[in-house]
C-alpha cells in the first residue's frame, strides 16, 4: 500500500498516541501526520517530557529529527529550535535525553525498530549530520522554475539520488499563477506565515505528503511570508502547467503526466474544491 495523499492537515487535528520510540524512558507521544503501513515509514509530530532518555544504539531505518521547542542533547548536540539531526540506518548514535522536554519533527524511513548498541551494525559509509539552522545564511534556491523570492537552507542532499531535506521561504507576497507537479514525493509542514495555493490555505502546523506527479500551485504568500521544512526522496524537478491548462514543458500523454489527486485533509480546513484537479 503506497502512502496516502495527505494535504492540508492540521496538526491540531490529530490525536495523540503512544511514541515508538523503543527503550526509551520518560513521557513521549506523537501524532502520526503520514505513514507507509506497509514499510512503517512516517512523518510524526512528537513531545517528549522533560528527563526523557535514550540509551545509544542504532535505528534500522534513516531517522531525521528537527526540534520545534525546547531541547534534545545527542551525545555532545544539544539541539534547540531550529536544530536539525540526520541518522543513517545501522549508525549508532546517543545517548540521547532532554532536560526541559521537547516537540519535534521525526522522520523515519522504515520501521521503528531500534537496537541499543555501543557499536554500528555493519559497516557504515554515511555519517550522522548535526545543523543548526539559526546559524546558517538563507540562500537562493537551486531548482529551476519558480519565480524569484524562494530562499533555502539546505540541511542534507544524498549525492547519489539527489534527495533532500531543506528549510524553504517564501518571501512576503511571492506569487506563482501555475501549477507544478514533480517525479518524486513531496512532503512539508509549516514553520511561519501564510500561503493560500490550490489546495487551501498554510499557516504554521499545517502538513502535506504529496506523492509524485500530483499538480499544486497558484501560490499566493501572505505579508508574513511562508516559512517550510520539506524534503524529498529525489531529485526535484518542476513540471509545469500553466493557467489555462496547457503543460509548459512535459509530455501530457508521457510518463511524467500528473496523476490525479484524492488528498486526505482536515476538517477544520475544509473540503477542497477541486482547483488543480
């Protein structure tokens, strides 16, 4: 079962369970913003209690972690808001715990399973990444397509497959009137200010996961300006469709034609009206 479509979901709007977070001590929960039922691969929004701990070991999945509030130290990082930390699978890292508790972002890429350890399991050839992204300067994006006003800071690109996760803004008032749709997933949840597009309105908490090839767009950001942490499983390519339909520079009856979407959304966001579809 691939993961489902899910855009223009509060993070509100979710109920909290139990985190899987294994032989961990201390009060955790997480609400589940997508998951892969099949592979356990998830997007969560996590608290852990202040004297939270883990021992060190290895998780059997690349874990991504970004701290929203308060503090989680991994072995010497201490990471506060706007922190972010990367794990490859079968890398041991920690131990971990935080002092004054902490609301997160983590991300998984598999199953939850994690073994406590002293040692890697095997040989490892990618390393963890620690970033603090308020020390980082905001840059001009990389990718071709969109109109100026796009600003990132770039927190991990694997080489090989080009995927990434990074920091977007959108500066005050940045417009985009067409519709873009992608080769690979596309997931994001919102830090700062507002955005209205196709599918709804963005304001802080609200999260998509976007599988490829589905068209957003009609971008309108608010004066505030819009502020996102996103990533990608490759490499981002914009294929676009202008405002009277017409695809700019894709083949409409090729394989990198949009799919149609069916999103999962909030209720208090309301039902979509089918722009873009």
């Amino acid at each position: 079962m691939a993961r489902a479509h899910v855009e223009c979901v509060h993070v509100d709007d979710l109920a909290w369970g139990p985190a899987e977070l294994p032989y961990s001590e201390g009060g955790c929960r997480q609400k589940i913003l997508s998951m892969d039922w099949d592979t356990r691969a998830a997007s969560l929004y996590m608290q852990l209690d202040p004297g939270w701990r883990r021992p060190r070991g290895y998780h059997h999945a690349d874990t991504e972690y970004f701290v929203l509030e308060g503090d989680l130290t991994i072995e010497d990082k201490k990471l506060t808001r706007g922190c972010y930390f990367r794990a490859p699978k079968y890398l041991a890292v920690g131990p971990m715990h935080s002092e004054g508790g902490c609301t997160l972002l983590y991300y998984r890429e598999g199953p939850p399973s994690f073994a406590v350890s002293q040692r890697n399991m095997g040989k490892i050839t990618k390393q963890a990444v620690f970033v603090d992204t308020n020390e980082m300067e905001w840059g001009d994006i990389f990718v071709e397509g969109p109109p100026s006003g796009l600003q990132i800071k770039l927190l991990w690109m694997d080489e090989e497959t080009k995927a990434y996760s990074r920091l977007i803004r959108a500066l005050p008032g940045w417009t985009d009137t067409r519709l873009a749709h992608h080769p690979v997933m596309e997931e994001a949840f919102t830090l700062a200010g507002e955005m209205d597009y196709n599918f709804g309105h963005l304001a802080p908490g609200v999260y998509f996961y976007r599988p490829p090839r589905i068209k957003h767009g009609h971008f309108r950001a608010y004066e505030s300006g819009t502020e996102w942490l996103i990533r990608c499983d490759g490499e981002l390519v914009n294929l676009y469709t202008d405002e009277n339909g017409k695809p700019e520079n894709y083949d409409p009856n090729g394989d990198l034609a949009p799919l149609p979407a069916e999103p999962i959304r909030s209720v208090s966001l309301g039902e979509w009206d089918g722009d873009g579809r």
